[in-house]
C-alpha cells in the first residue's frame, strides 16, 4: 500500500511539474510576442488608456445607484439603501412613458437608419463614372460634418410656423402645420434628419467591403446571363453580409443609447410626450434636481438592458448566420 500511494504521489508531482513547465513555456511565448510585436502595442496602447480611464475606472462610482449618495460623506461614507432607486422608478407614473419612448425612437432609428447606407453603397458600387461617384459621395457624406447643434438649428428655421416648409404649405392652400411643437412629428422629424446626417458617412464601410469582392464572380455571372440585379443579390449581398450582421448587432445593443444632445435642443413643453426618453430624464433629475443616487440608478437600469439586448442579438446572429461579435 505504501508503494501505491508513493507512486500516486509521484504521478501527481510530475503532472504539477508538466502544468507548471507549459504556464512557464505559455507565459515565455506571451512575452516573446510582446516583445516581438512590441510598435503595435504602442500603437494600441493610447487607446487601451482611454477606455480604462473614462470607460472602466468610473464603473467604480455606479455603486451609487445602490446607495442614498451624500456629497459630504462621499462615496464609501454613503448608506446602502439596496434597490429603493430602482422600486422608484419601476412604480413612477412616467416609468412607461419613458420606455415606450426611448424603446419607440431607437427601434424606428434601427429600422430606417440601418439598411438606407446598405442602399446607397451598393448603388454607387454599380456607378462607372467616378467624377459622378465621387461627386455623390462628398454631397452625402457633407452632413456628416455638421454638428448636432447646426442640425437642429436646420429643422428649427425649416421647420417653424413661417418656415419655408410652411410657406410652401401655405403656397398650396393647405394649413401651416407646428412641426416642432406636436408630438406627433417628432420621432419622424429626429429619425429622417439622423439619416440625412449620417447615411452617407455610414455608407463607407460598406463600400469598402463590396470593393474586396472578386471581379470575376461578376465576370462569371454575366457569362451565364445573370443581370445587374441578380448579380447585386447574389454576389454583392452575400458578400458583404457578415460585416452587415455586426454592424446590425452593434446597432441592436444600443438601440435604447437614444443620444441625448439632439433630443434635448428639439424638446420643449408641448412635445414632451413624445420627446421625454432616459437619457434626458436623467439629465433632469440628476444634473438639475440633484438626484444623484436616483439617476445613477435609471442610467444603469437603461445600461443593463443595452447589455442584455446585445448578448440576445449576438447569439441569435451566431445560431441564424453563424457570424458574431464573439
């Protein structure tokens, strides 16, 4: 008996030795990496700092949602209060307003904003002048460049009651209509002008996806007398489908992100009903109410739920089309 548990015994320190040599052997090729590729993570290491400094290190203040915060006491001298933020703002009287709006906004934005760019890149793919091509592109591609700001201020001169766009109503006999000020128009107003801002801008990543497809799938298709439509969408769709798919996975997990710079200069009074979404909530009961606890509490809430919509989408990509973020 003593010689089996001896040898028991040996067995095991080999494979202790066996686990530590491949750590030792594993953690030697990691440096020997490093060291070898060393400028490219340099290169990454600005950005590295960047999240860990303004994305994961205030992840330490969200303990806040779960306490009564106290400015004198600070953070660690704060009492727990467990959930209370939480129960508050699941029974509040705008708590159902709030999603049905944040929840509205985002997925009308997902819808229309997302396959326009698809559109407009495999239309311009199938362009062969290239002074025009490129005239298209800087024309679709200028909004981009405008700020939210100078994007509002747009829709507020347009849009007014002795606006152009009611001058023209006017012209045709019809009634000037409040655009800015009816609730009714205003998820419409902030997701087209989101898509005149940005589909062009969008669009570029998709260009440069169709343009690593192989010209001789092209070639072949014409040969066998596909048209230019069928050749769209059965060579330049496919091809390109696994960056739609991200991009479509990325944009579903922050489809409650509704931003809240372009919603807060388009809100006023009359249209509240329809413009109050959580990120201006927050805004109002945390920065002008001082409800710091309580809107750490609603931010994290509408954090969460980003987080779990993105993992759901992210699988059913994987199941559905086998491509995922992970």
């Amino acid at each position: 008996m003593t010689n089996v548990s001896e040898n028991v015994q040996s067995v095991k320190k080999l494979e202790a030795d066996e686990r530590k040599k491949a750590k030792r052997k594993a953690r030697a090729k990691w440096w020997k990496s490093i060291w070898q590729n060393w400028e490219l993570y340099v290169l990454i290491s600005p950005v590295i700092i960047y999240f860990i400094v303004f994305h994961y290190f205030p992840l330490y203040g969200l303990q806040i949602a779960f306490k009564d915060f106290i400015a004198s006491k600070g953070i660690l001298g704060s009492p727990w209060v467990g959930f209370k933020h939480f129960e508050r703002f699941f029974d509040s009287y705008y708590f159902w307003r709030l999603i049905k709006n944040t929840v509205g906004i985002g997925v009308f934005t997902l819808a229309v904003s997302f396959p326009i760019p698809i559109i407009i890149a495999l239309m311009l793919n199938e362009v062969k002048s290239l002074r025009y091509k490129k005239f298209v592109q800087t024309v679709i591609y200028a909004p981009h460049f405008l700020s939210t700001v100078v994007v509002v201020g747009m829709l507020l001169l347009f849009l007014k009651t002795d606006g152009l766009i009611n001058q023209a109503v006017r012209l045709f006999g019809g009634t000037p209509i409040d655009f800015i000020s009816e609730p009714g128009w205003f998820k419409s107003l902030y997701v087209f002008s989101d898509v005149w801002q940005t589909m062009g801008w969008s669009s570029i990543i998709y260009i440069a996806a169709l343009a690593a497809v192989d010209p001789a799938q092209h070639e072949a298709a014409m040969i066998d007398g596909a048209s230019r439509f069928q050749r769209i969408i059965h060579i330049n769709i496919p091809a390109i489908m696994p960056t739609i798919v991200i991009l479509f996975i990325l944009n579903a997990g922050s489809v409650m992100a509704v931003g809240f710079e372009k919603v807060y200069l388009m809100q006023n009074q009359l249209n509240m009903s329809a413009s109050d979404v959580i990120s201006t909530f927050v805004y109002r009961s945390g920065i002008l109410e001082a409800q710091y606890s309580f809107s750490a509490a609603v931010g994290l809430f509408n954090s969460i739920i980003n987080f779990i919509m993105l993992i759901m989408v992210n699988q059913i990509a994987k199941k559905v089309n086998e491509t995922s973020l992970w």
